[in-house]
C-alpha cells in the first residue's frame, strides 16, 4: 500500500425504509414509521461511534401503472422531524436529512436546518438531491419544471444563499442572483457548527462540479474498489478548481453488507436475501421499469419479456433514471442467455446485489481496503431489516475495525464537523 498513516474511516447508518432492498417478510422486520424504529437504529449507531445517522426522502409518491408503488404506501415521515426528535435521545451522533433543492426555498431551509443544528448542539447535516425528473416534485411546483443544467444552478445558489443566511447571525440578508431575489434576517444566530455539513448525491458530470464546488460529503454509488477508485480520483482532481484541498470532501458510497459465522455462511444468507429482495412480483417490477410496458401477465420463472422495450414510456413513476432502456434490455438478455436465468434470477443477479458479504473479519479487511486504497474515505451502510439491521455489524465489525487502529474507540470531538474532520467555516 502507500507509506502513508492509515486513514480513519467514516462510518454513516442509512435508515431502511422505502427502498428496494428492505426486507420486509423477516419476522424481525418491524415499521417503519414508529418513532421506536429510528430510535434503535440512531442508538445503535451511535453506540458504534458512527459519524452520522442518515435519511432518505423522497417528494411523491412512486407510481407503477399509474397506482401508488406498494412500497410507499408504507410510509415514510418528514425527515428533519424526525431528526429533531433523535437529537434528544442521541448525544454524539450526526444527523443527517435528504431535502430538494428544486423544490425548497432557501430562507425556510436554512431555517428549519439551523433549527436542528442549535438543537441537537452542531450535529445536522443536509443531503441537496436536485430530482431526476418531472414527475418528482411535481405537488410543490408553481409552475414549469426545472431542466437539468438549472436544477445544479439552483442548488448551488441555494446553497451559498443559505450559508449567506447561517453566517449572518442575526443581521439581515441581501441576495440578488439569477435563480433567487431574497431580503432577509434569519431568525437564528450562527449555527454551531457554521455550516451545517453539506452532503451531495447525484452523479451527472454537474452533480460532481456542484460537489467539488460546495459539498462536505459525496454519498456515491460507486461501491466496488475500481469504480470507487475512479470516482475517487475524478471527483478529489476537481477540488483544486475551487481552492480546495482532497481532505475537505470526503467519499462515502452506500454500500450494503451480509454477516456471517463464516464466508461460505454469509454467502448463503446473502443468496437468500437476494431471493427475498426480488419476489416474483418485485422481478416483474423491475422488468417492467426498464420495458415500460404493463407485464402482468409475465411469467417471472419463464425467459425475459421477447417484445423490445419502450422508451420514455410514463408507465413508472418517480424512481431514479436507470439508462437507456434498449441497451439495459440487450445486456440482459445477454447475461440471461449465457447464465441460462429466469426472468427473476436474471433480476436478482443484475439489480442491487450485496456489495460487502463474509464473516465480520472478511468484512471488516475489505471496507478497510477499499478506504486505504482510496476507493473511498468512509461508508453510508445500508442494512437490509428496519431497525435491526445494523446490530451485527456493530457488534462484530467495529470491533475489529477499531483493533486494526482504523476507526475510533469514543467520540473524540462532539459536532458532526469534528467526527468528519472538516474545520468550522470562517465567518464571511
Ligand atoms: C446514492 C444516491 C442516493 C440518492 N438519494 C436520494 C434521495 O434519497 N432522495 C432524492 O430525492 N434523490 C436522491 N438521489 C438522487 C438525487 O436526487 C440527484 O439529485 C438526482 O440523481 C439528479 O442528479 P444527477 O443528474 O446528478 O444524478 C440519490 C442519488 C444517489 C447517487
């Protein structure tokens, strides 16, 4: 390896809720709406010691054939509510919330985000998503819908404006720029931490120069050790640019992760979380995403669908933008063809499968190599059982990893800021 001291790595809890690899058929599996759910989560990261605590949103309601996807039905509350309420029962850890630049206004934002940061004493972070497309969003638009280039124009904006309003500390506010005209005092004296921490998750050659320019933190996709490595790489040369050193943005991909007493144990969990993860009915789901056309009547046991997939076709609703829909179709057919699978095996190989799997020792090597070769500076972990999920790992790995000397025994600073090692912002 390198030579130089062993990175500390940055550790996130993912909250599972309305996602595509939340099991909910486990006995275990419990609601997610239920204040006890967030609770035992929160507590169990920070009793790991982990920098932060992190929720997804998402605006509206996803559709599939024009009804409410069955997975949001189950719910999913407003998230800096909900933070608010886990700054009382937690002392230590980040707290993190998702919230839209497209659709918020900076001043009520900045707000509702100091709010938290007094609260919970320098602990708040907010997540700027920008929406994928027109669907989302669309019950708090006033008018048209914001093409791709404006949506990171805005959120850049949005974000120096709301720093505008955070360094302020009580003294009135004027902007005047081409996405926002805002006279204003916040209500607020500087927050804690200055800035709340700014995280960014979008990975469109904008979303990345809106990181390097304004982001904290970069949630990524990028889990495997050469694509993590690559991203790692771009992303850090852009930094120079805007006057920033490669410590100041820190990379920490959403990664998932299986347990077990051995490798060859885990690795048979893992197959059978697959199997849960993608039921007959969810692989239809998934076909019908990328084929756009109503497929019922499709037999998920049976080969993938012979008809060519539509595209820009309105059939789902409000899920992210996965490609080209031809060229997903032909390569999965080709890996159907050559692996012999079904129209479900085909999915459960394809879609989202575990990124960490082993015995907590495997685990724990691994994500350590992935962060001392640079394919990232930390994880978001995202278990797969609400609220359970993270109890192993807790348990098994940060033990080991805090034995290889690589991740902290205690807290040693009381702001997110501190457990991330990014200094306070001066004062503009
Ligand atoms: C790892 C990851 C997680 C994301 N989570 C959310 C989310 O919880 N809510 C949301 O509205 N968008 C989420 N997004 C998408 C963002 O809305 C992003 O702004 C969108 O993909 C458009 O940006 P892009 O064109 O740069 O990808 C996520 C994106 C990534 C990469």
């Amino acid at each position: 390896m390198t030579g130089r001291p062993l990175k500390q790595i940055h550790l996130a809890a993912h909250f599972p809720g309305v996602n595509n690899t939340t099991v909910w058929t486990d006995p275990a599996s419990r609601s997610q709406i239920e204040f006890s759910s967030f609770r035992h989560l929160a507590e169990t990261a920070e009793r790991g010691k982990f920098d932060f605590f992190f929720l997804a949103e998402g605006l509206r309601l996803r559709e599939v054939k024009g009804r409410i996807h069955d997975l949001d039905v189950v719910g999913r509350p407003e998230s800096i509510t909900v933070l608010n309420a886990l700054a009382a029962v937690t002392e230590r850890l980040g707290l993190a919330a998702t919230v839209n630049a497209t659709f918020n206004e900076p001043y009520e934002l900045a707000r509702r985000l100091a709010s938290l940061d007094h609260l919970s004493e320098g602990r708040a972070a907010w997540n700027v998503v920008t929406s994928s497309d027109a669907f989302t969003g669309e019950n708090f638009r006033r008018g048209g819908y914001l093409d791709r280039a404006d949506r990171y124009t805005r959120a850049a904006e949005f974000v120096q404006l709301a720093r505008e309003f955070w360094d302020a500390d009580g003294a009135p506010v004027r902007h005047s720029g081409p996405q926002f005209d805002v006279t204003g005092t916040l209500s607020l004296p500087r927050p804690p931490q200055g800035h709340p921490v700014v995280i960014q998750a979008g990975d469109s050659e904008e979303g990345r120069e809106f990181a390097a320019s304004a982001a904290d933190v970069i949630f990524s996709r990028h889990s495997t050790l050469e694509a993590g490595q690559a991203f790692h790489h771009d992303v850090k040369r852009r930094l120079a640019a805007y006057g920033r050193k490669p410590d100041e943005l820190k990379i920490m991909p959403g990664v998932t992760f299986v347990l077990g007493d051995t490798d060859a144990e885990a690795q048979e969990r893992a197959a059978e979380i697959r199997r849960a993860q993608v039921s007959p009915r969810t692989a239809i789901a998934h076909l019908e995403q990328v084929w756009g056309i109503d497929l019922s009547d499709h037999d998920p046991d049976g080969p993938l669908p012979t008809a060519d997939p539509v595209p820009d076709s309105e059939l789902v609703q409000g899920r992210t933008r996965i490609g080209d829909p031809l060229e997903i179709a032909a390569r999965w057919r080709a890996t159907a063809a050559e692996k012999k699978l079904s129209s479900r095996e085909l999915v459960i190989e394809v879609t989202g499968r575990q990124s960490f799997i082993g015995s907590a020792r495997t685990v724990a090597a691994q994500l350590n190599e992935h962060v001392q070769s640079d394919a990232a500076d930390g994880f978001i972990l995202v278990p797969h059982l609400t609220p359970g999920g993270l109890d192993d790992f807790v348990d098994q790995v940060v033990p080991l990893l805090q034995e290889r000397g690589v991740f902290r025994t205690e807290y040693t600073g009381s702001t997110l800021r501190e457990h991330l090692g990014l200094p306070v912002p001066g004062q503009r």
